[in-house]
C-alpha cells in the first residue's frame, strides 16, 4: 500500500510540476507589441495617388486563416474542431480566397485573420502567400493576435499562433502604422494578445490624404467595458484624422452587428446568446463618420457564420459584422455582401464602390 501511494504521489507531483511548468511559460512568455509602431510596407504599386471623384473599389474578408469550409465547427462556437484539417486544406482555402480577390479586382483589400505562423494553421505563411500573388499590389502586415502555445482543448490542442492583418493597395501606401487596442487584464490577456488597427497613409490629387483603416475586434471577450474601449479607441483615431481634413476609409470585421438586428434579418435562432454579436453603437460614431448602409437589392446576405454547426442556408446563426465606416467626404456608391456562401472561410468578403469628394 505505501508503494502504491508513493507512485501515486509521484505521478501527481509530476503533473503537478508540468502545469507549473507551462503556467509558468504562458505567464513569463507574455507582452504586448509596443503601440504606435511605424511598420514595413512591401511597396509594389506602381500608382502614386488616389484621383478625386474617381470611383475606386474596396473590399473587406476575414479569410478565417484558411481552416474553415462550410462543413468545418469550431470548439470555441459550440462546435468540435480546433485546427484547420490539414496542410493542404489551409492551402486549397487560401488559393481560393486569392481567386475570389483576383476576380474581385478591388483597388484596396483590407484581410483579417491570415497567419503568418501557427499551429492551427500547419505553419503555412499566408501572408506571403497573398501578398506575392498580386504583384502591383503594395501590401502591410501587422500583428493582431499572437499566442503561446495554448493546451487547450486538450485532446486536439490550438497551439501557437502568430496571426496578422494584411492590407493590400494598387496605390502606393507612403507609410502605415499599427496601434494597439485595449485588451482584458485578467487571465483571458494570455489567450486575446496584441489586439490592435492599422492606418495606412495614401496621397490624393488635392494635396489631402486617405487614411485606409484595417481592423480585426477581438470576438470572445468577456468584459463588455474593455469591448467598448476597444471601438472607442477606433473611433477617437478616425475622428482625429478626419478633422485634419483628411479621407477616413475603414475596413474590418467588427464582431458587432452592423444591422439593426441580424436576427430578424436572418431569422436566427435567439434562444443562445452570442459575445460576438453585440449592437454596434452607431449612435456614439463622432460627427462626421458613418457605417455605410448595404444594398438592399434581392436577399440579404451575411457575412459572418457561427461555427457550432455546418453552414446550412436558412438554418445556421448567421450575422453580418463586416464593413466599412467612412468620413462624410466620401462617397459611398455601393456597399454590399458577396454571397460565396462560406466557400473558403467563416466570412464572405464584403465589397464597397466610392469615390471622395472634392
């Protein structure tokens, strides 16, 4: 019996030592990106500056860093899965949001979720995978999320993360800087790092400037009160920009609803209560910005899936979260969502036409 209990100590003590052990990495492998930091742009465009009241064509997607077909369910929604499938599957999806780009042919691309180096997605540089497929496209990455090595679940652990967002322009961006938004100061900061915006500085005909906003808000957040900091943090920098007299274009997947209610858009399911949908509070936008209306044309489209389930049109908890904000000196032609029916992400890309004003 004292053998027994003496083994039996031993094996605790030793899974007691590894969890400390790990705790111990996450907690002394965490910091955040300094803010304010001026980034590198792979400058490739070839034109020098936006022309006034030229209709251009910019497009928002969250590609959901290539693990996600319409059949994929992710644990963090409810669903099974944690990794994209495999290698090639992360490929195949990247090769098709590169496709659904190239025909889009959009003068500006703001991307959300594409790793540079992670676990989940089987290390495939997505970035580089992008940005060298469109070869007159000037293109900034900067970090929006990074991870240590999570354990969890524990059966198929999500591991390492580096992921970015990615901005790409056929006019060429004279510099780009990323800020750092407000992130929770309880344990979850370990599994929500470097949150953050990029502004990206192009000329325009008239001596003014746009500034080309890419944002990713975080989804899982438990703080409603950091939730909030984080878009208010947008929207001082945008308004700032805008009373310099310059073009305020803003690209991104909010994680809020951008309708006045998606639910009865949609017709969801309301019995779940879902963090990532909250209202977006419109009303609290500085004068002067707006979130652009979408078509009404035909059936409304989502954006954004959940992932408890496999994507089933009329049945599955869908939303649209993804847009643009933009100053009042802009005009907005079009706004509206593609339906690619979630062919190689959890998101389809949402296109909008404008032109700024003199």
């Amino acid at each position: 019996m004292k053998k027994v209990l003496k083994i039996s100590g031993l094996v605790v003590g030793g899974i007691l030592a590894i969890v400390l052990v790990y705790v111990g990495y996450v907690f002394f492998s965490y910091s955040r990106i300094e803010d304010d930091l001026t980034l590198t742009v792979e400058q490739k465009a070839k034109i020098e500056q936006i022309e006034i009241e030229k209709e251009y064509k910019a497009v928002t997607f969250n590609i959901g860093y290539g693990a996600y077909p319409p059949d994929y369910t992710f644990f963090m929604d409810g669903g099974k899965e944690s990794k994209a499938r495999s290698e090639e599957a992360v490929n195949e999806n990247i090769d098709g949001v590169i496709q659904t780009l190239e025909e889009l042919d959009a003068d500006f691309a703001v991307l959300q979720e594409v790793d540079e180096k992670a676990t989940r997605s089987f290390g495939v540089n997505e970035v580089k995978k992008i940005s060298d497929s469109f070869t007159n496209y000037s293109a900034v990455a900067a970090t929006n999320y990074d991870s240590a090595y999570l354990m969890y679940p524990v059966l198929d652990p999500i591991g390492k993360s580096k992921s970015s967002i990615l901005t790409l322009s056929n006019t060429k961006l004279n510099n780009s800087v990323r800020y750092s938004l407000p992130i929770e100061t309880t344990f979850n900061k370990f599994f929500d790092l470097d949150r953050a915006f990029t502004v990206s500085e192009l000329s325009v005909s008239n001596g003014k400037k746009m500034m080309l906003y890419n944002v990713h808000l975080s989804a899982y957040m438990k703080d409603e009160e950091v939730q909030k900091k984080q878009i208010m943090t947008l929207f001082d920098h945008m308004k700032n920009e805008y009373d310099k007299g310059n073009y305020i274009v803003c690209g991104g997947d909010f994680n809020h609803d951008l309708l006045p209610s998606s639910s009865e858009t949609f017709g969801n399911d309301t019995s779940k209560d879902y963090s990532w949908l909250q209202a977006f509070p419109a009303e609290e936008l500085p004068e002067g910005l707006k979130v652009t209306t979408f078509s009404d044309d035909g059936e409304a489209v989502p954006s954004s899936r959940n992932l408890d389930t496999p994507y089933e049109k009329g049945k599955s908890f869908v939303a649209l979260i993804d847009g643009f904000i933009v100053s009042d000196n802009v005009e907005v032609k079009e706004t509206k969502v593609l339906d690619e029916a979630f062919q190689y992400s959890d998101h389809n890309p949402v296109e909008m036409s404008f032109s700024l004003k003199k």
